[in-house]
C-alpha cells in the first residue's frame, strides 16, 4: 500500500528569520520518502525558535502510522550523551570515583587493564567497535562477561569509535552508584532536565513510537522492529545498556541539549564539570573529540570552533554550538523499513546547512 504524501507540522518562534527554507528543506526530503518520519527542534539557552516534525512512524505493513512532535524514537547511540556520559561525569562531580580510574576496577571480576574511564569516553580505550554478542552469548550476563573480557587484549591508543567502551561505562556506572542503570538515569538525569517522556523500555503504545528496520541484521528472527530497541546487543541485554537502548521525543531532547548552553544553570552538572567535559580531548581533525562528544562537524556547514555534536545509527544527532548559543536536535527512523546510511549523511548535511544558514 503507498502512503499518501507526508505532512508537516511546523512552530517559528516570531520572527521566523530563515526558518521557512528549512521547511522547504525538510519537505523535500518527506516528500521523495526519506527519511519516512523526522523531528526537528533549533534550541537556544531561552527557547526554540524552530520546530518541525512529521512523516511516518511506520510504513511496512498495511497501514502507514503518522509521526508528529510527540512520536518517541529510537535514540540509539544518542544513549552514550544523553545518559551514560551524564551519570559518569555526575558520580566525578560528586567524588564517588575519578575519570582517570581504571574502568576495571569498577568492573568485578574484570582483568587487569590500564584503560580509564575517560579513555572509554573519548573512544581511545582500544576496543573493537562492535561484536555481535547477541549471536553468540546465551544471556545478558554472558554478553556481559564477554565484553568485560576484552580489557584484556585492549590498551590506549588512536580514536576508534567503540560500543563496548560504553557498555562497559554503564555496568561500572551501576557498580559504583550501587543502582540499575535505567533508575539512575531516570532519577538524576531524565527527571531533573524535565525529559518525562524519556526513557529506556518505552510503555507508551507502540503507534507512538517510531519503527526501524525490517527483517535486518538486528535480530535472529524476521520483522519490523518496533517499540523496541534496534541495537541488537541492547535488544539482548534486555533492552537497558549504556551504548543503546533510549527512546525519545524532540522537545525533551531540547530540553537536553538547551540546559548544555547554560552550564551556570545546568540542573544536573556544575559549571565546572561541564568545562572538563569539553576541556579533555584526543584525537585531531574529524576525529577530535572530547569526553563523549565529536569536535568539527564539517560536513554539515561553517559550525564555530567549540561545537560539539553526536550520532545514532537510526538516523537521530545533536549538536552544541555554544559560541552562536544554538543546539540542533534531529531526530528520524531513518532505518524504517531499511537502512540507507549514504542518504542519511546526506539528510544530516543538509538540514544542518540549512539551520546554519537560517540562523545567520
């Protein structure tokens, strides 16, 4: 069944300045079928001057399902900013542990390994990026003991993008705090920043939340995914890990990305804390980074220098950019029914060429 033409429901803040070429921009992408559903939020430190959302949260089957501002995504590796990163920096601030210690010891039953927290943050640590432990663990805890064996044969070097260090930064986050890691980023970081429709295991009905891939590489068995996680190690953790596994709308990643343009106002971490999480970094040119975060998005437009920003594989980023006191929230399926990652790049480059431009 062909779905009718995809609608658009948009807010300006008034003035609209150059917000309606961004419009047209994200229109002619709904209107050639991709992304099938998307959400755009412009924030900045007193509101949002820009937002946009629609398309389809689900086309495969018989039924095409309409997406709109309150459509819940599958946040995928946004998880590593939006949670872990905050609950790691979180337990610093308040003394429970260093950055600078080892990983392991926060990990029983680990091997002896001199990769640190930070060097799992910045994806220094030399770890692999991906197994699929999935297929080849009986159980979330052989999942786990699988991963936190490979400290063995990993040391720091060279940026190399990895799930694991984080999946191992959400069960040390777990050690420390002494608490499950999806209670602890709903208590401390979620409700604080008032993001109450986010959250790991999504209960909202599932024509709320937007589907992902059909009969991929995600899962053992056939089918959409939908309403739950499409990372197949976070599908079989159980849902909940510190790499994948958060759902979320637009207006509260906003509200995330918002509180990161007043570090003096930030409900969850100090001033202070936030300085040391753009202040460490390694690696040089498009792979720069700080703790967590990317440095120099230059596919997407003239960002200034401070920017920061971040990926999910089904299609969602944000970006920081302090010095124009802007944050870009986007959010799509852009996986549904099938992945198609040189049209997402192209996607995110740009719309974010285009609110580069709106802005001025």
């Amino acid at each position: 069944m062909t779905a009718p033409l995809p609608r658009l429901t948009v807010t300006y803040q008034v003035p609209a300045d150059g917000y309606p070429a961004v419009s047209s921009v994200l229109m002619r992408w709904l209107a050639e079928g991709f992304p099938p559903a998307l959400a755009v939020r412009v924030c900045t430190s007193g509101g949002s001057p820009y937002s946009a959302a629609g398309g389809w949260a689900k086309l495969a089957g018989p039924e095409s399902v309409p997406a709109d501002a309150d459509t819940l995504f599958d946040l995928a590796s946004l998880t590593k900013v939006v949670v872990t990163l905050p609950l790691v920096l979180l337990l610093h601030q308040r003394g429970r542990w260093s950055i600078d210690d080892p990983v392991a010891r926060w990990l029983p039953g680990a091997p002896r390994s001199p990769v640190t927290i930070s060097q799992c943050l910045q994806h220094v640590a030399g770890l692999v990026p991906h197994r699929p432990y999935y297929e080849t663990c009986a159980g979330p805890a052989e999942i786990r003991r699988a991963v936190i064996a490979e400290l063995a044969d990993a040391g720091p070097g060279p940026v190399n993008y990895s799930d694991l260090g984080f999946m191992l930064l959400g069960w040390a986050v777990e050690e420390c705090a002494g608490e499950p890691l999806a209670d602890l980023a709903a208590r401390e970081v979620l409700e604080p920043l008032g993001m109450a429709s986010t959250g790991y295991l999504p209960t909202a009905p599932v024509r709320r939340i937007a589907a992902t891939e059909a009969d991929g590489d995600q899962r053992n068995g056939s089918g959409v995914v939908w309403g739950s996680v499409h990372d197949s190690n976070a599908f079989g953790l159980g849902g909940v890990s510190g790499h994948a596994g958060l759902f979320g709308t637009a207006s509260d990643l906003g509200r995330f990305a918002s509180a990161l343009l007043t570090p003096d106002r930030h409900p969850v971490l100090s001033a202070e804390t936030l300085a040391l999480m753009t202040a460490r970094r390694a690696g040089t040119g498009a792979e720069a980074r700080v703790l967590g975060w990317r440095l120099n998005p230059v596919a997407w437009g003239s960002w200034p220098d401070g920017t920061f920003w971040h990926t999910g594989f089904t299609g969602t980023s944000v970006l920081i950019a302090p010095a124009l006191d802007l944050a870009v929230v986007l959010l799509t399926n852009a996986v549904h029914p099938v992945r198609r990652l040189d049209q997402t790049s192209a996607l995110r480059a740009s719309i974010h060429r285009a609110i580069r431009d709106a802005a001025g």
